[in-house]
C-alpha cells in the first residue's frame, strides 16, 4: 500500500512538472515578412552614409530645393560629369546636392570652375566645419 502511495505521489509530481512545463514554455512561433520597399529605403540610405565620410574637407553644392528638382540635377550632374560622384543630403526644410570630395580647397575652387560652366549658382562648402 505504501508502494502505491509513493506511486500515484510520483505521479501526481510529474504530471504536475510536465503541464507546467507546457504552460510556461510554449514559445510563439510567428512569421515577420517584411515590405521590399523598407529594404530599399535601407540601400538608399546606407549608399548615402557611405557618400558623406568625415575626412572630406570640402564639397561643391550644386543646388539646394525639393527632392524632385535635387534628383534631377544630380541626374544631370552625373551625365556631364562622369568621374565625380554625388549625393542628395536632407537639410530641414530642403534638400541639397553635394558633389565631389576634394582634400584641398585649391583642387575644389579648379573643380568648382568647370562645374560653375555647367550650374552657375555652385558653390564651395566644407560640410564639417560648424
């Protein structure tokens, strides 16, 4: 009898053991689909971090506006001058076309001269200085 007893205790413990251990460990199994257009949002924005780095000392702006006319420009930029790279960088409550990365601000004025043929209101910036 006493066998029994210890048995339907041992029992009774592990099936115990067992619902909780169903109860509080279920995990939740869920599937996150994300929208193609957050991943290219993403690209667009990691492409314009990787444009902008902190060692540039100076740049030329072509033109500052609305993100549609500063998309244009930068299109154009990018036909006429082939070997020099841009980027559209927000600044409340416009947007701006940076181009170039020069080093020195003898190398940006010569650059500065050829794009001004090409954009008139151009002008030299150097972006890190505050």
């Amino acid at each position: 009898m006493k066998t029994l007893k210890n048995n339907v205790q041992f029992l009774l413990v592990l099936t115990t053991i067992l619902i909780w251990q169903n109860i509080f460990s279920m995990k939740r199994l869920f599937s996150f689909q994300q929208d193609p257009k957050v991943e290219q949002l993403l690209a667009e924005k990691r492409k314009a971090n990787a444009a902008i780095t902190i060692n540039d000392k100076y740049k030329i702006q072509i033109f500052f506006g609305s993100i549609e006319d500063s998309k244009k420009n930068l299109t154009q930029f990018k036909k006429e001058f082939k070997d020099t790279d841009g980027t559209i960088v927000f600044s409340n409550p416009s947007y701006k076309v940076w181009v170039g990365s020069y080093k020195s601000k003898i190398e940006a004025e010569k650059a500065l001269i050829g794009i001004k043929k090409k954009f008139p209101s151009a002008l030299l910036i150097n972006p890190n200085k505050k």
